[in-house]
C-alpha cells in the first residue's frame, strides 16, 4: 500500500517536472500512470467494501485483475469507488485516460482531446490538485513520515508550478 502511494508521489512529481522540460506527453503518461496507482491503492484498500452485492463474475474479476486497474476498467472501477465515498473520482480518472490518449497520440486532431500545451498542462495540474486535497485523508490509517514528506514536496512543487 505504501509503495504505491509513494509511486502516486513520485509519479506526480516528475509529471510536473517533465512538463517543465518540454516533454509534455511523458509527463501526460507519469500523470496516468500516478491515478492507475492511486485507484489500485484504493481497490486494494477498500476491497471487501467494493465487491459487497456484485455478481460471481464481478467479484472473482475484482480478485484477479481489479488490483491492477487496467485501463480499459479504470472507468467502472472510479465509479465503484465513488459508490463508496470517494468523490471526484471521476473527473481525475477521466482526466487521466484523456492524457493518456495524448501521451500515444500528441496534439492528432483525429485522436487527441488537446489542442495546446496550455491544456494538457490545466489538465496534469488538476490531477496533481485532486491528489493533494484527497490522499491524506483517503490513506490516514498508512500515513507517516515519508509519506507527509513527498507529499509536501509535491505540494511545494505544485504550488510553485502553478503560480506561473
């Protein structure tokens, strides 16, 4: 549990600064890569709660892939999640398979949801905000001091990034 939430950190930290340096697409793919953690973090945390009242099928998917988010169920896992709580869920995963289209798919007008630099960076900066206002709170029983440290180096940094 730690590790992946120390991944979201990390994941989140290099998202802003590879956006920093020019590589707006790597940085797009550390963002996704930053919400598939924070959701198996979730799923893994809240599992017994999640397969309460779903199907056979559901639950044994839960056990074998759910942890691992795939992309293509990051969708129904969010809105799983949600059901238990956890808001804004929604919007952040959305978020992340739209950077995540970006990442593979740059600025193509026939496959890509950006137009410009300028909004791929609103949409990593929003992630990074949503990330800082939930995951203390989510993770409270696991929450120490390497965690509140990268977590305040990411604030700091974000706070920074986002006053430019």
């Amino acid at each position: 549990m730690k590790a992946r939430l120390l991944e979201v950190l990390y994941d989140l930290k290099l998202a802003l600064a590879m956006f920093n340096s020019g590589a707006s697409r790597n940085a797009a793919g550390k963002a996704f890569g930053a919400v598939k953690a924070l959701l198996s973090a979730l799923v893994v945390e809240n599992s017994a709660k999640i397969v309460q009242g779903k199907g056979e099928e559901e639950r044994r998917w839960y056990e074998r892939k759910g942890y691992t988010v795939p992309t293509h169920g990051m969708k129904g896992i969010s809105m799983d999640l949600i059901r238990l709580g956890f808001t804004n869920l929604r919007a952040v995963s959305l978020t992340a398979l739209d950077l995540h289209d970006y990442q593979y798919n740059g600025f193509d007008p026939d496959f890509s949801p950006y137009r410009t630099r300028k909004e791929v960076r609103e949409d990593i900066l929003f992630v990074v905000s949503e990330v800082l206002s939930n995951l203390k709170s989510w993770f409270q029983g696991v929450w120490d001091e390497e965690l509140e440290r990268e977590y305040s180096d990411l604030r700091a940094k974000f706070q920074e990034e986002s006053t430019r």
